[in-house]
C-alpha cells in the first residue's frame, strides 16, 4: 500500500519524532511504500496568503505552490498524521497544511449544496499524537483535533475511509517506560496494516 506520512514538529528530538521513526519503520518492514513529509524541515508556509485565497475556489489555479503535496496526497492509498496537540487542536503548521493543500478540486468538489468527495484512493487515515492534558480534561473539552479529523477530514475520502487513533495522554507527566510501552504499541499497529 503507498502510505504518505506528514509529519509536523519542530524539534527533531521529539518525543513526536520518535512516534513518526516507529510508524515508518513498521510500515516499511510491512512492504508498504513510504512517502513522508516533514512540514517543519520542508519550511511549509502555513499561511495562506491573498492571492492563494483569491484563487481558492478556482481550480486548477488554486494549485500553485502546492502542486507536489497535492501529487502525493493523490498518490496515496493511506494517509498517517504525526503530530502533537496544542491547546486541543492542530500544530498551526498542519491547520496551514490543511487549509492551503485540502482545497477544491483536490479533496473535495462543491455542487448543488452538496460536498462531493474527491480523494477516494485513501482506504485509511491513521493520527498518532500526544496531549498533555489528562484524559478526564480532554473528555471535557470535547477532543477538537479527533472532531476535525473524523467528521471533516474523513469525510472528504472515500465513504468508508478508516481512521485510526492512536493517542498518548499525560505526556508532560510520562516517564521512559510508559514512552516505551507507547511506541511498541505504534509498532505493533501499523505491523498489522
């Protein structure tokens, strides 16, 4: 399966960059091919400026700049999202990625008030992430970036498109073997892809 992993962190020390080597490294090992992109390393520009805006809705010229992430993200059969969330949401790096790559034409098509789907070769999305919220605190809050992703993101796919979840709670409070114990569950998960 061709698998494009985008990866959103600044810090190459990361906890979160141990989260992306341990779902590369199992993919690989399960014979998938591998496509990844390192927003933070790329200099992604988030923003989205006047003139893209103005072009939003006019496709093909709303893939100016972005053309090489729209032909992996249309190359692609699953889709993995590597990051951590902040204040309950989306790095600002990823929104942008969102905002300025998942436009018209690309992921989805707008007509007689309806959303048509435009990336159906995606079978799976998988999200790997850390909070630093305990668990009650991210029930409380509503889980924003697990909304966005299941009930926007996912539907711009194919109907039956399957989402995977893998998360860590408590991260600022972990010590090395709970860490541990976390990326041998990563491991064993995308194994099974």
């Amino acid at each position: 399966m061709r698998v494009l992993v985008i990866y959103c962190h600044p810090r190459p020390d990361s906890f979160c960059a141990a989260q992306r080597d341990a779902v590369i490294a199992s993919l690989r090992a399960a014979g998938h091919q591998i496509t990844q992109r390192d927003l933070y390393a790329e200099g992604f520009s988030p923003a989205m400026t006047a003139e893209e805006h103005g072009r939003y809705l006019d496709a093909p010229a709303n893939l100016q700049g972005i053309d090489d992430h729209v032909a992996a993200l249309r190359a692609t059969e699953a889709l993995v999202l590597v990051y951590p969330t902040w204040w309950y949401g989306l790095p600002a790096m990823l929104k942008g990625w969102l905002d300025r790559v998942w436009v018209p034409g690309v992921t989805f098509a707008l007509g007689d008030g309806a959303i048509e789907p435009l990336l159906t070769n995606i079978r799976k999305i998988a999200v790997v992430t850390s909070y630093g919220s305990p668990l009650w605190l991210l029930w409380y809050v509503g889980w924003g970036d697990y909304k966005l992703i299941r009930r926007g993101l996912r539907r711009l796919c194919a109907k039956g498109c399957r989402l995977d979840w893998l998360y860590l709670h408590d991260m600022d409070r972990r010590q090395r073997p709970a860490l541990s114990r976390h990326l041998d569950k990563i491991r064993a998960h995308f194994s099974r892809w």
